[in-house]
C-alpha cells in the first residue's frame, strides 16, 4: 500500500511538471495576451528576404527599418516585432502577426503566411509583404510560430 501511494505521488509530481515545463514553453497553447498596435502592414517593403525580427533599440531600429526616417519609437518602453515574407512572383501573399502571447517564460509570436491557390486572378507584380507592430517592452525570449495558409479562389 505505501508504495502505491508512493508511486501514484511521484507520477502526480512529474506529471504536473511536465505540464508547467509545456506552458511554459508555449507548447500548451495558454497565457497571457498581449496587445500590439500595427505600425506598417504592406506589400511592398524595401526588405526583400524572409526573416522575422525583435527590435529592442534605436540601432536595431534604424539597421532594419533601412528607410529614413524610421517612426519614433521609445525603446525604453516599447519593442518592435517585424514579420517580412520575402520577395513573391505577383500578389495575392501575405504575412501577418496575429497573435502575442506571454507565457511567463516565453513570449510567442504566431504569425499567419498566406499564399494565392487555384482559381486566384492576381495582379502581376513582384509584391515584398511584411508586417510591424509594438508591444510594450518585452523583457524575456521569444518564439515566432508561423502557420502556412493557401486561399483557393476556384
């Protein structure tokens, strides 16, 4: 009987542990939202590669934003979160942070692709999407989830 209570109370602690490691990693999905203001949400940036970025100073700031002048930003109390698609063959592509959350440990960042399927008339341009919002300062790592989304038009 006492190692039955024993083994059930070992298998409660790692299973709570297990749980707490996963949320804290975002893993579980759950935690704090957090909101952002969208700064510049286009198709047509000076960026023209694929990267997401974390922007915590005026230097940071101004290597990424490569346009002069970048807007103000108090780094001081606010981050900048930068999506960029990269170069795409005509329109009809997207990219879009939808979401922020702070997990305690971890701040996740899921971020939505778009692309044009069957059926798409889309205009014939070289299109660059990207997407900058601020949040208030964020202070501990962070994790970009990117999901892959196709918009059939047919």
């Amino acid at each position: 009987m006492q190692r039955k209570r024993l083994f059930i109370l070992i298998f409660t602690v790692i299973m709570v542990a297990a749980v707490l490691v996963l949320h804290a990693f975002g893993v579980t999905g759950t935690g704090r939202r957090i909101e952002f203001q969208t700064l510049e949400n286009v198709w047509f940036p000076w960026q023209t590669s694929s990267a997401y970025y974390v922007i915590n100073t005026v230097d940071e700031w101004t290597d990424v934003f490569e346009r002069s002048p970048p807007p103000e930003i108090v780094f001081s109390e606010t981050t900048v979160i930068a999506v960029f698609m990269g170069r795409c063959p005509t329109g009809g592509y997207g990219i879009e942070i939808k979401e922020i959350i702070d997990t305690g440990f971890l701040v996740v960042i899921k971020v939505e692709q778009t692309s044009p399927g069957k059926g798409c008339i889309l205009p014939q341009v070289i299109t660059s999407p990207y997407h900058i919002v601020k949040v208030d300062k964020i202070g501990k790592g962070v994790r970009f989830d990117t999901v892959m989304r196709i918009t059939d038009c047919g």
